[in-house]
C-alpha cells in the first residue's frame, strides 16, 4: 500500500516544481480575496438566521475565518504546513463552531489548502506522510463527533420525521454514509486536482527541457558545420597552393636552365608558368570567396545536418564552392608537372558499365585533390624522375560503386624537405568524410605510394553534387 501511495503522488520523483514569479503577492490577494468572501457569506448566514444557534461571539467567528484565509497566503510558499494548518483549523472549528466550519466559504478555503498542499509540495516523500495524517485525523475526527459529540444529536434533529423515510436504507445510516461520500469526494478531490496540476507541470518542464536540448543540439551542429567548411576550405587552400607552388617552381627552374640556348622552350616554361599563376589566383579567389560567406554556413549547415543522417558518408560539402575539378582534369594535371627532367603517365581502367563520366562531382573533386597533393609532394620530397597516375572506377563485393586513384613513383626522400604532414592529413580526412580507404607509405620495390578509393551511389552523389 505505501509503495501504491509513493507512485500515486510520485515520492520517486526528485523534481521541485519551481515556484513562479510574483507568487507570495497573488497568494496574499487570494487570501483577502477569500476573508471578503467569507465575511460577506458570515453576514448572509446571520441575517437568515442559519447562524441563530451559534453561541460563539461574532468577533471569535470573524477570527476563524480569517485565520482560515491567512493560511492560504503561504500556500505555495509552504505548502505542506498550509495542508497540516487547515486541517487543523477544521478539526478545531468544526468542533467549537460547527455551523461556521460549515458555510460554504470556509469549505472553499480548505479545498484550496488540500490542493495547494499536493500541487505544490516540494517534499514528495513528506506529502505522502502528510496526507495519510490529514487523511487518519480526519477519519477519527469524524468518528469522535459522530459518536461522542453532537453530530449525532444534530442528525436526529435533521431526521425528526422518520416516516418520510421510504428507501432501503434507515435514515440515519444514510445519512452517515452521505456525509461519509461528501467528504471522502471534496477532500480526494483536491487531492487529485493537485496531483494532475504537479504532472502537469512536471510535462511540462521536460517539454522545456528537450525544447532546450534540442536548440542546444542545432547551434552545436551549426557550429559544427562552420568549422567542417572551415576546415574543408583550409585543405583546399593547402591543395591550390602546394600544387601551384610547386608547378611554377619547377617550370621556372626549367626555364632558368634553357633560357640561354633554347629560348623557345624557356618561353613555354613562363608560359606554364603564368598560367599555372592565374589558375591558382582563380581558385583561391573562388574558396575566399566560400569563406567570406561563413555568416550564412550555419543556416545552410543545419539544413544540411537536418536532411543527412549522421554518420552518412555521402555527406559531404558542397563541391559548388570549390573550383569544380574533377576526375577527367587529372590527365592535365599531370601534364603540367612535365618538365625536362620529369614526366608523369596517365592510365585509366575503367570497369564495365563504370565510365568516368559517371563519377559524381563532390568524389572526382576529392579524387582530384588527392592527385594534386601526392604530385607535388613527390617534386618537393623525391628524387624521383617520373610519376604514374593510375584511373580505375569498379564495382565492391558489396555491389556499391567505386572510383579510385594511385599515384606511385620510384623515387627516394630528398634530404632536408620533410614537410608537415597537413597534405596526407587532409587527405585521410577526405577519405574519412566518404567512407572509402586509403593506402598511404612507401613501397616495398622503392618508391611510395597513394592510393584512394572512394565509394559512392550515383543517385545521391549527384544530387549532393
């Protein structure tokens, strides 16, 4: 039974229901509110004469009443003592002045003292106690007066004419049972509307919550996303750079050492070289451009963030920000690493029904990427004479598509030209955002090796695309 009352008024529960603002000053106009009310109705009741056989002066009736409202001035404050004090002061009126408990006012007053009590006890476990206390005095009360006092008396009184009885039940019985159903229903309730007032706002306050969490949960991933596109435009910035760089390095070095007995081939050095020039210049105008605009990433993120479920990885930037390469440029990239003293080879294995031009932009443009920086890093960091650049496009085991590719030299590490190591970072972090693998590392006949492959479903990477 007790566990039946802990779950009846959540004892379990450790939530306090906050209290609102301006509480104690709109309880405290409740409770003259209420002191008027009782009066007027005192001043009804004594001009009827209901009042006639009261013997208590009208200064102690007034005092009852207002000591009855005064309660209802702490109710939420205190809620339990307000729910203990009305009691109380029934038990104690109800026995010295049983026709002024009795008006309709003061009955008001302790159903308020009942439900604020439930409603907003902070101390479920005590409410529980509480209640079975009001609950066992009021019973014994009832008892007592019944029995000892002059409830009877009055029942007999109320009850003179007998013979109008005509039920299958005797009169006073009856009315006992009556008066028992009046009570146990007024009282239980207030109880019960102060229950559903405490879950209520209790539903209430885990709506708020979650409504809380769930902003939290937004802003983070707006957040989130502004770095990721931050994040992805440093790469491609690093990528531009490092291959351009590298690209005007060698042809001017190039046309440094023919510029003397072959002017012509010294002249389409520089030209490479100014092309190679504005490219990069075009390119990193376009990413600045992307990262001037990360006021409105966020908006757009949580879009994104919103449509993509997590963890999917064909979620990946928006190649429209980028400088739109793809895997059919990658032949001339190569070819603008060509210089008299290195060559590159480009090789493209496509498998059946698995063209190039089915590759979608966002996976070509990584592809790409991944070509640029594995170029460069060999003119910066080899010793290496040629290059091959391998094209592949397939289909896994599991059925979905892949495109891939290797870059292999033969070259050794040029002493003095270790770099930082942020190119193969972005790179494995590339692959990372797709879901494909990577063999990055030297190879076991010499050389090294970068091999990426990445899966993709044409029917998503192209809308993304």
């Amino acid at each position: 039974m007790w566990a039946r009352l802990n779950r009846l008024f959540d004892a379990e529960d450790a939530w306090t229901r906050p209290l609102p603002e301006s509480y104690l000053r709109a309880d405290a106009v409740l409770a003259l509110a209420m002191f008027a009310c009782s009066a007027v109705g005192l001043e009804i009741l004594r001009s009827m004469g209901v009042l006639g056989g009261e013997s208590a002066p009208l200064w102690a009736q007034y005092a009852a009443m207002a000591s009855a409202a005064a309660l209802l001035a702490i109710r939420r404050r205190l809620p339990l003592l307000t729910g203990l004090g009305a009691t109380a002061h029934l038990l104690i009126i109800g026995s010295v002045m049983p026709l002024v408990m009795g008006q309709v006012s003061q009955q008001v007053l302790y159903f308020i003292a009942v439900y604020s009590a439930v409603a907003w006890a902070r101390d479920r476990r005590a409410l529980v106690g509480v209640a079975v206390g009001i609950t066992a005095a009021l019973v014994v009360w009832m008892i007592w007066y019944l029995a000892l006092g002059s409830g009877m008396q009055q029942i007999l009184d109320t009850l003179d004419d007998t013979d109008r009885s005509s039920g299958l039940v005797p009169p006073v019985p009856a009315y006992l049972v009556y008066t028992a159903l009046i009570n146990i229903v007024y009282f239980g309730g207030a109880a019960a509307l102060g229950i559903a007032s405490w879950r209520g706002a209790r539903r209430r306050h885990s709506l708020a919550e979650q409504a809380d969490t769930i902003e939290n949960q937004a802003e983070a991933l707006r957040d989130r996303a502004v770095v990721e596109e931050r994040l992805r435009i440093a790469r491609e910035l690093h990528d531009v750079i490092a291959h351009h760089v590298a690209a005007i390095g060698v042809q001017a070095g190039a046309a440094r050492r023919v510029m003397g007995h072959d002017p012509d081939a010294a002249a389409g050095a520089l030209r490479t070289v100014e092309e190679s020039s504005r490219s990069a210049v075009g390119e990193m105008r376009a990413l600045l451009g992307a990262l001037r605009s990360a006021d409105r990433l966020p908006a757009t993120a949580s879009a994104d963030a919103a449509a993509s479920p997590a963890g999917d990885p064909t979620s990946s930037p928006d190649p429209s920000r980028s400088a739109g390469h793809g895997v059919t440029d990658i032949e001339r990239l190569a070819a603008s690493h060509d210089s008299a003293d290195f060559s590159t080879s480009v090789s493209v294995v496509t498998g059946t029904g698995h063209p190039l031009e089915e590759v979608p932009p966002i996976v070509g443009l990584s592809l790409y990427r991944t070509a640029q920086e594995a170029l460069a890093n060999i003119r910066r960091h080899s010793t290496a004479d040629r290059a091959g650049v391998v094209l592949r496009t397939g289909e896994n085991p599991g059925g979905s598509q892949y495109a891939e590719v290797e870059i292999t030299d033969a070259g050794r590490p040029r002493a003095g030209t270790s770099g930082s190591g942020l190119g193969l970072l972005g790179m494995r972090e590339r692959v990372r955002s797709h879901g494909g693998e990577c063999e990055i590392g030297p190879r076991v006949t010499g050389g090294y090796r970068v091999r990426v492959r990445l899966p993709y479903r044409p029917d998503v990477d192209a809308e993304r695309g």
